[in-house]
C-alpha cells in the first residue's frame, strides 16, 4: 500500500489549538453574538454559556488560536539504512510568532512540488484551520498549504484517516482508535484533544500540551509506516531538533 508515495516526501503534521480567551466574558457584543450563532449547532442544555464557549470555541478558527505546530519528517543516509524521524515544535503563547515562523520553516526548506502534507484528519482539520488563522493574522499562506483554486483530486496530501476510510465516506475514526486496530501505542496517555483548552487556560501546561502533539505526529508516522508494511520507528530513530 502507498507504494506511490516516498517516505522522505511525507511532512508529517498535527496541531493544537485553544479558545482564543480565558472565557466568553472576554468577547465584546458583537462577537458573543457571532458565537452564538457559529455554534448553535453544537449548543449542550447542560452547559452554561461560559462552559459552552470553553469547551467547543478551540474547533473553530475564528474563535480559537494555535499554541502548538509539530512537524516531523523522514530521513536516511542511504537505501539500505533504517528510516530515522525528526520532529520540530512551534508552540507558545504567541500565535503570530508561532505562525510566521512555521510559515517561513516551510518557504525556506519545503516546495510544494516536492513535499505532501501528512496527517490524522489533516484535510478537514489542520490544514484548513492553520490557513485561516494566517489569513485572519494576515500572515501569507506558504504555497504546500494554498490549494485555492484546486480540484480535491488535485490535493494529494495524506490524511491516514481518509486512508483508513478506504473510500468510505460516512466512516469516521479518531487517532486514538486507529492506533489500537493498527497495534500501536495510544499516543492519548495523559490527556485528550477536548483537554487542551483546560490545561492551557488553567493549568499553565503547555509543555504538556507540547509532549502530547508530539505523540500525535510519531503516532502518524508509525501508522504510515504500518500501511506500507515497514518497520516501525524505535525511540532511537526519533530525534528533535529544537
């Protein structure tokens, strides 16, 4: 399977993101009333509408923020050496800084006709989500992430989920869950996506938040790995470069 595709090619990626704000109290009139009716969909009786706002506003661009970008890449001396991965991390309090230079990683060392984003659901949710918020910082959108203009059979990143899909559509399958069928490590040991926003706005964790993206994306490499029926990675074969 994905004989097609070259593992030194892969930019393996996975994101976190927060509530742009602390609570709901924090967003003047008129952006309450865009939340509102962003999320009515999603609106739980049990919830009051601070709670309401904490626990869904990180899913969406224009309400929540990035605090974490890992990327991580294959690489090897020669044909007959083993596959090493190396991931690099861009996380902080500063979505701006956090953005531009991820953006400039990716101009400087990453050409779209060469590279392909990799991922868990990286088409529906990471991707789209970092372009809008570059767009919403008016930072410029590096050309592997612009795909304005492009037919989606044009698009050939690699979202294991879409893999996992096998062309099912109604099929949905979290990361934690394909890990387990795949016979790999859960890479949710201490925490889950819905536990981001809490342990960023009240716990102050984000080297926390820092580890568990990491296990995100050595979780997708071990997955593709798996798909093209390659050894998987050892904790020696893993390195970071910040």
């Amino acid at each position: 399977m994905l004989n097609n595709i070259f593992l030194s090619n892969l930019l393996c990626i996975d994101i976190e993101t927060a509530p742009a704000f602390p609570s709901i109290k924090k967003l003047d009139a008129e952006w309450k009333d865009l939340w509102e009716i962003k999320s009515a969909r999603l609106r739980d009786e049990k919830e009051n509408p601070d709670e309401h706002y904490f626990n869904h506003a990180a899913i969406y661009a224009e309400f929540g923020k990035v605090l974490c970008i890992t990327i991580g890449i294959f690489f090897r001396k020669d044909k007959k050496s083993s596959w090493k991965f190396r991931l690099k991390t861009f996380s902080g309090d500063d979505e701006r800084k956090i953005l531009e230079d991820f953006s400039a990683l990716l101009k400087k060392y990453y050409s779209a006709d060469k590279y392909l984003f990799c991922g868990h659901n990286v088409r529906e949710f990471d991707i789209p989500y970092l372009c809008r918020r570059m767009l919403s910082l008016q930072i410029e959108i590096p050309s592997l992430m612009d795909i304005s203009g492009k037919k989606p059979y044009e698009v050939h990143w690699v979202d294991t989920m879409q893999l996992w899909r096998f062309g099912d559509y109604k099929h949905f399958t979290s990361l934690r869950l394909l890990a387990a069928v795949l016979g790999l490590p859960s890479p949710k040991t201490d925490m889950d996506g819905k536990d981001v926003g809490r342990v960023y706005w009240k716990e102050n964790g984000l080297n926390r938040i820092v580890e568990y993206n990491r296990r995100d994306v050595i979780t997708v490499a071990q997955m593709i790995l798996r798909f093209k029926n390659l050894p998987l990675l050892t904790d020696d074969e893993i390195t970071f470069a910040d």
